[in-house]
C-alpha cells in the first residue's frame, strides 16, 4: 500500500488527503482490529515523514524493508535466546 502512494509522486495537497484517510482507517479499526489499523497507521507516519523531509519514494521503501528486515531478526532473536541459553546451560 506504502509503495503504491509513494509511486504516484502526489502534490502536498494530495499527500494530506491521503493522510486524512489513513488516519480515518486507523481511528475506525484501532478499537476492535489492531492488524488492520497498522495498515493505515504506517503508511500514515511514513508519508508525513516525506512532507518535513522530501525523500525520493526508493530510498524510503528500501530504507523501511531493511529496517523490517533487522526488526523481524531482532524479534525472532528475542524468542529464541531463553531455549538457547537454556540448551548451553544443560551441557
């Protein structure tokens, strides 16, 4: 979704409406549907990002998709680390 607004190169005008719906989206499905909501809510903070510090649409989706990258390795990290320890503690 992120990638589809930062490709169509909108005015600043344009930018604001699309943040407007994103925060609408993110306000309706915050309560009942967090999933849901971070799909509006992430293109939201992204694109507000470009309107204090213009960035070319490649370099923030490759900068976003490494940051994810090192997150979902953080992550998987974190829930692995307690059975490792546990295994080189037995030994």
């Amino acid at each position: 979704m992120l990638a589809g607004i930062l490709l169509l190169n909108l005015e600043p005008w344009q930018t604001v409406l699309v943040m407007a719906l994103c925060r609408f989206g993110a306000e309706v499905f915050i309560a009942r549907q967090y999933l849901l909501a971070q799909v509006f809510v992430t293109p939201l903070a992204l694109i507000s990002t470009l309107l204090v510090a213009p960035a070319s649409p490649t370099s923030l989706l490759r900068d976003r998709i490494i940051e994810t990258v090192i997150g979902a390795a953080v992550g998987i990290g974190v829930v692995l680390a307690p059975v490792l320890w546990r295994r080189v503690r037995r030994m």
